[in-house]
C-alpha cells in the first residue's frame, strides 16, 4: 500500500469538542462539520440495555451527584484498573439512566461544551441505530471493558449484534467498525456478528505499546485494523508501513485541539503526513478544513 494522505475524519464521541461527549447532540453536530463517521462508547445498564458513555462510572460525564435518589448506590468500585467511589452503570436500571444528562467530561478544558451541561440525554445503542443523521457514514462502536459487564445475561458482543441485526441499519449502507481495547470481547463480537451474516470490520485498540512487544502479524490474521495512540503513531516505530504491509489499516486517537502547540494546521499535519487511515478528532471541523485546504 502507498502512503495514505487523505485519512477518514472521524468526529471522536462526536463533535465532543464542542457538545458533551457521547451524546446525540455532539454526534448529529460532528456529522454536520463533515465528518466521515462518529466513533462512540458502549456500556450497558443493570438490565442489559446497552448505553452510550465513556465508561461505566458515571459522576464524571452525568449529574448523577445532582439525584439524591440515586445516593444509596454510590459505592467502591473499579475501572480500568483503579478503584474509585462512584456510581456505576451496572447498578442502575434503564429507567434510572434516563432520569440521568450528560456532562462535559473536561469542563476546565472546555467551557464552551460544559454551558450545555444537563440538557441532553444519555443515549442509547438503538437510539443511534435508528438515527437518520448516520446514513452513509462510518459507525466506530468501541464496547468498554469493565465491572458493567458481569451484570450482563449475555456477552456484550452478542447483545451488540443482537440490536444491530434489529435495527436497519443496514439497510443506511452504514460502514460499521466493531473496536475494543480488549481482544476477548472483540473476537467474541466479531463471532456473533459473523454468525448473523453483519458486514463488519474489526479494530483493536492499544495504548503506550512498542511495536517489539506487539505481534502485528497475529493481529494481522485476526482483525482489520489497530487503533493507536498519538504518541505511537509519532514515535519512531513505524507502525502505519509495517500494518500497510500486513494488509492492516491504522487508526490515530485522539486528535484535540488542545493539544497544539504551535498552529492547528501543524498540529493536523504532522498527524497526516504518516499516512494514517483515519484520525479520531474532538473537533472534525478543523481536522476536516485543514484537509480541504490541503487539497
């Protein structure tokens, strides 16, 4: 493969630069900046409703805090390894989660999104299934690991495929992309989508990785894409030829503004230049101008 110098836009939990992450609203709005998809976060309640946030801990991006008939499940609990005291998706109902609104995780960082703070709902996987605004786009749906998913009657992959076959998304020539940082769940997703005859491609996404401690070539045989870490991507391993060879595409998270150091456009630039396929981005809008007037 060439060097890819035109990656996929794809607006990161939606436009979440902008709007409160995982929600609708900051979905419909990265679609609108010209995206080419939207990458979001899947847990699941108490009752196996599969829910849309960034993990199943829920203080940081609801207001939760704000319900005093929630207090009584504040509890110790785990996430991604560190304990914390919180609320947690898996002890709460559906019903609960929609008395719930969503927050903006980073409000320091973005105050302009934290002046929608409780206005939107927490939405679900069908809820986004049955969106006309993700017509003719690509559907990133990472499924999170986590204490949520010892609540579950079944696997997280199988209640996964399970509202995709429901829905009709199809039917909106969807391209749908199935990422887990967990292989287990995504192997087990990618058997259960298969079974059901779901067109799908398959990422794994990895963080703060050398490539000499990662075997590309299994990975090769077993999905059809990585996603990386910007400090992979522009480290010295070549991650996007070695992949390209292997017939792997590559993924960058997180692209944010923020993070700029000298112009945006450098910013982007730098990200492009090492032909990755696509580039998760909190602000679609300046990815995709920087694009547009790259030609």
């Amino acid at each position: 493969m060439g060097i890819v110098l035109h990656p996929k836009v794809i607006a990161h939990r939606g436009a979440s630069g902008y709007r409160p992450e995982n929600t609708l609203e900051a979905f419909e709005l990265g679609l609108a900046m010209k995206a080419d998809g939207i990458e979001f976060d899947v847990i699941n309640t108490k009752d196996d409703v599969l829910i849309i946030r960034h993990e199943n801990a829920l203080s940081g991006t609801t207001d939760i805090a704000n319900h005093p008939e929630l207090k009584s499940l504040y509890r110790e609990g785990v996430v991604e390894g560190r304990s914390l005291q919180d609320w947690f998706s898996e002890d709460l109902t559906y019903e609960q989660i929609k008395t719930l609104r969503a927050n903006e995780r980073l409000a320091d960082l973005r105050p302009g999104s934290a002046k929608f703070d409780g206005q939107f709902q927490i939405p679900t996987l069908k809820q986004i299934l049955e969106s006309d605004f993700i017509q003719d786009k690509i559907l990133v749906v990472e499924l999170k690991r986590g204490s949520h998913l010892s609540a579950l009657s079944e696997t997280i992959g199988k209640l996964t495929t399970d509202e995709i076959v429901a829905s009709n998304v199809v039917g909106k020539d969807v391209i749908l992309i199935i990422e887990s940082f967990e292989e287990e769940i995504l192997l087990d997703a990618k058997q259960h989508l298969v079974a059901a005859g779901i067109a799908a491609e398959y990422f794994l996404a990895i963080d703060s990785t050398k490539m000499v401690d990662c075997n590309i070539e299994a990975l090769a045989g077993k999905f059809d894409g990585l996603s990386i870490a910007t400090h992979m991507l522009l480290s010295s391993d070549p991650w996007v030829p070695t992949c390209h060879a292997l017939g792997l595409k590559v993924w960058v998270y997180t692209a944010r503004a923020e993070k700029a150091t000298t112009t945006i456009e450098a910013y982007y630039e730098e990200l492009i230049q090492t032909g990755v396929d696509g580039i998760f981005a909190d602000q679609p809008d300046l990815l995709r101008r920087v694009l547009t007037e790259r030609g």
